[in-house]
C-alpha cells in the first residue's frame, strides 16, 4: 500500500480529518500517521487506534507490516 493509498483511506474513514503519513523506512509497509479527527472526541487512545485498524482492515494484515499511529480529537489537539 502506498503512502498516497494510506492517506486516502484513512481520509475516506475520517472525513473531518487532518491526515499526515510517513513512510518510515522507504518500503511502502512501514508507516507512521498523525490522525487528528472529531470522530476520535471521549474515546480513549486504545479505542481510537482500533477504530483506525478497523478502518484500514486486510491491509494491516499484510500490506501494511507497522503503523505508529498518533491520534487525537481537535479539542485534545
């Protein structure tokens, strides 16, 4: 999965969202994402990271190897 196919789904599962992707190691299956949603407002960060795997499903079983994932609602920001 690539880094602008990351970015999109995460922004089609969060509209309301400020997305940033990085491909950490340059092979397209480690990343880290900055995720700042409304959606993720009275959830705590382990719910927030599940709503997210939820989101990208199959690829986090092998098109995507790691995900750091930095999440937080506007308000929290």
């Amino acid at each position: 999965m690539t880094k602008t196919e990351l970015t999109q789904a995460l922004k089609n599962a969060f509209p309301d969202s400020d997305v940033e992707v990085t491909d950490l190691t340059g092979t397209s299956d480690h990343y880290q994402a900055k995720i700042v949603s409304d959606a993720f407002e009275g959830k705590n960060r382990i719910a927030q990271h599940r709503m997210v795997y939820a989101a990208l499903g199959d690829a986090m079983k092998g098109a995507v190897h790691a995900l750091a994932l930095q999440t937080s609602s506007r308000s929290k920001r």
